[in-house]
C-alpha cells in the first residue's frame, strides 16, 4: 500500500476519535472553550513536530509569499470550520454533526476539479453522490 494511503487510513482513525472525546470534554465548557483547549493541545503538538522534529524555519523563509498566504487563508477557514463545528456538537448529536460535516468532501472534491484541475472520474462522481445522498438524509427532517 502506498504510503500516503497508510497517512490517510491513520488520520480516519485518529479523526473518528477525535470528536467523541471532544465530546465528554465539553460537558461543562461552552464550546469555544472547549476549542481553544484543543487547539492550545494541537498547536503545541504541530509546532513540536514542525520545529523541533523538521527545518520549518529554513523552509518557511525560502517559501514563496504567496505560499503562505495561501496557508494563512486556509488557517482561517480551518478555524471557521472548527468553531462551527465545535457549536454544532456541543448542541446536537455526534454522530449526525460528524456526517454532516464530513459531507464538506462533496465541496473539497468539486473545487479540487475546478480549481486544481484534478481528474473527474466515475468512480469519484459516484462516491461523492453517496456522501452527499447520506448527508440530505440525515439533515431532511
């Protein structure tokens, strides 16, 4: 199995944790609380494994600029996403907040054939149908 594929299957694994404990963490924070302890967690973690473990100086200073604006952009709506998210969970069930939120492959997938000119294939069509398919079932009262 190629190596980004072993990457993907332990992120899977460590994503599907991720929200059931955040959970129980949350019983008594409000959620934005509860995102900021996570995120104070993760910050130390990636910026453990990116400067201590990597050259992320060396390499940040060689980047293109527009490299990391592109990345600042992407933090923002990372962090979007995560406050929405983290609000969505604090009042509604996991399982159905989760499903949900994993529909945002459907927009990943349509951008990645807009904007990055990635190939459309059957198989990529169907598999995104069905997310998409399962994510209307779940929100169609």
């Amino acid at each position: 199995m190629e190596k980004w594929k072993i990457f993907a299957i332990i992120s899977m694994l460590f994503a599907g944790l991720t929200s059931v404990i955040a959970k129980f963490g949350m019983k008594n924070l409000s959620s934005d609380v509860a995102l900021s302890i996570r995120t104070m967690v993760v910050f130390a973690i990636v910026m453990t494994n990116a400067f201590l473990l990597n050259n992320a100086i060396t390499e940040i200073k060689q980047a293109p600029k527009s490299n990391l604006l592109f990345l600042a952009i992407s933090g923002i709506t990372t962090s979007l996403s995560w406050i929405f998210y983290y609000r969505a969970m604090k009042e509604g069930q996991v399982s159905y907040v989760a499903s949900i939120d994993k529909a945002s492959i459907v927009v990943t997938l349509l951008l990645s054939f807009i904007i990055l000119k990635e190939p459309l294939t059957a198989k990529v069509v169907v598999g995104a149908g069905f997310i998409l398919a399962g994510m209307i079932i779940l929100i169609w009262k």
